[in-house]
C-alpha cells in the first residue's frame, strides 16, 4: 500500500471517519481565529484532549508554518533554566511576535504553550537535557520575517539558560498577553458523602453535607475566568485519528488543602483509583508529582513533603476516557481534610464513584 494509501485508511471505519470530521471541522475552527490569537492560548483555553499530542503537531506545521509563515528554532536541550516564570516575565515583553513553544516530554510527549503566560508555560513541567524544544515565532497574519527569526533563536538561547540583550525593537508592538479563560472543576464546600452498606453490598455516592441541597453527582465542571494562573493541565500525547487508538487527556492539578497529604489522603486516593478502575478497566490513571511519575502512591506521604498548597497531577489514557472531572472532583476531596469519607466501609470494599 502507498503512503497516500496509508493516510487514507483511517476513514475506512465509521468511527475513524467520523473522528477525522471531527478533527477536520475542530481544525477549521481554530484556523478561523489563529491569525488574531496564540495557538497555545487556543489550546489551554480548549483543553480538549483531541487536540493534543501528534494532533496537536499537526496544528503547528498547517496553522503556524503552512498558514501564517512563523519562523522557528529548535534544540535538543544543552542546559535549562529551572525557572520558566523567569522567562515569562520577559517574553510578555516582547510585543513586536507571537511566540508558541513546543516541548517534547519524555512521558507525556507534545506539550505546547504560550511562553508569554507563566500559568502555561509552567504547564511544561521540568525541562530536562537531551529533549526537543521548538520556538515558532510569527506576526499573526502578517508572514513572519527575519525580526521574528531572530526572537526565536533568543529565545531558544533563554531556555538553555543563557544570558542575552533584548534589543529594543521586540519591544514594540500589538502582540500584548491577553487574558485566557479556562474551563476549571470549581470546587465549593460540598462534601461528597457515603452511604455504608451493610456487609456484601457496594458503597454508592450519597448527598452532599449542605442541608436542602441533594447532588446525586458531585457538580459538573463550570465556566470561570482564569487570568494567567490556572490549575495546570499539561497537554499529552494523543495517537493520531483513529477510532480506537489508545490517547491521554491532558494532565490535571489537585492542589493539596490539607495541612499534609497524609496516610488518610493516600488512602482515599488508593481507593479512588480503585473505583474508577472497577468502572473503567480499559483505563490507566497515572500520578505525577514535582514532574516525576509516581509508581507507588505511597511514596507520596513517606516522602513527608506534599504539604499543603503542594500540586499533585494525574493524567487518564485509554480508548473511551470518561468521568474525568468527576474524577478530578473526587481528588481534591480526597486531598483534603474531608478524605475520610473515601474510607467508610470494610476495607477491600470498592467504593461505587461512578455509577
């Protein structure tokens, strides 16, 4: 089969076809508003997990280079710089360009942002040696030129930690940092609480403690207005389209409100996990904590520093990923001192979460 074949067999399937429309249709979208807009922003303020990964690769070469004409410098990581919000505070300078940054991390491939927004570029975690950083720099609908060369390559050099002059022309310009908004789990004092069956019978989700209120579900997702900080949902790798290719959602934060996340915590997250699974067999939850991936939960309370404000994240893959932020819900409880409602029942009792 040829190449144009191989491009081409996706569509062969109802749900392969339906998912490149999809993508198709998402694409045209985002390529009506890209010229007066940072990719980055688009995609942080979307959080779509279908936009992500090799699919978000696409977006980069047909918006940014084919369309607009953005210049680009790229380097396999020398040295990094520890401090990305340094670097942000002087990219929200440099109004003359645009500027998108494309980050290949080790476990959760693509990661694209606006190195202009500290809440986005910390969304890339710990920079580490070896790996690919691209720096695309344009002028919106305007083809980039050789001003927009130059920024890329300084800014290549800041990411690997080294000292330059701005010169003042960057300065200048209509490509100021605008507000984004983002879609976040808010979290008011409801507190999911559990019935306690009795022995051979599953435990459901109860009502939440207000009086007068009954939520059968914790409370979906709503709209709020995040200006530059938000909870950090790192974009992932996501396979290209395909009916049932396995992908990864974005990567979430629970920020921890508890004065330590404690045994009590990890517990209630054990059992968390454990109750998705039952629901959702098909899918992986995976935990990250300080940008290293957590094998065992455990090794989050002996390691005696997730103390409160700390940010754990955790990211979901699969074919048909579900109930995330009922999931994301549930944590943030969990991490709390409201966690011993996770706890109720005997021991080796999978808590019903999910339906």
């Amino acid at each position: 089969m040829g190449r144009e074949g191989i491009s081409l067999e996706v569509l062969s399937t109802r749900a392969g076809f339906n998912s490149a429309v999809r993508h198709i249709n998402k694409t045209l979208e985002i390529s009506g508003i890209i010229g007066t807009n940072n990719l980055g922003d688009i995609l942080y303020e979307r959080a779509d997990e279908n936009l992500f990964g090799e699919r978000g690769a696409v977006l980069l070469r047909m918006l940014l280079i084919d369309k607009l004409g953005y210049k680009t410098a790229s380097s396999n990581l020398r040295t990094v710089i520890s401090d990305t919000q340094v670097l942000a505070k002087e990219f929200e300078k440099w109004k003359a360009v645009d500027l998108v940054v494309a980050y290949h991390h080790p476990d959760l491939g693509l990661l694209i942002a606006n190195p202009k927004i500290a809440g986005e570029l910390v969304n890339l975690g710990k920079l580490r040696k070896r790996e690919l950083l691209v720096i695309y720099s344009g002028k919106g609908e305007t083809r980039g030129d050789a001003q927009c060369l130059k920024a890329a390559e300084l800014a290549l050099s800041m990411f690997e930690g080294n000292k330059v002059k701005t010169p003042a022309d960057l300065l200048k310009g209509n490509f100021a940092v605008r507000k984004v908004k983002k879609l976040e789990p808010e979290v008011p004092g409801d507190t999911v609480r559990l019935k306690v069956p009795k022995p051979g019978k599953p435990v459901k989700a109860g009502k939440p403690a207000p009086a007068g209120r009954k939520l059968k579900t914790p409370p979906a997702p709503v709209m709020r207005e995040s200006a530059r900080v938000a909870p950090m949902p790192v974009t992932a790798a996501t396979p290209a389209i395909s009916g049932g290719a396995v992908r990864m959602t974005p990567m979430y934060s629970v920020v921890v409100s508890n004065e330590l996340f404690h045994n009590g915590n990890v517990e209630a997250w054990k059992r968390i996990i454990a109750s998705y699974r039952a629901k959702y067999p098909d899918l992986q939850v995976f935990i990250y904590y300080d940008g290293e991936r957590i094998l065992d939960i455990n090794t989050l309370f002996k390691w005696g520093k997730v103390k409160h404000g700390s940010a754990i994240q955790f990211a979901v893959s699969g074919t048909d990923i579900k109930d995330v932020a009922k999931l994301q819900r549930y944590f943030v409880q969990a991490a709390s001192s409201r966690f011993e409602t996770f706890l109720q029942g005997p021991v080796n009792t999978v808590l019903q979460l999910f339906g």
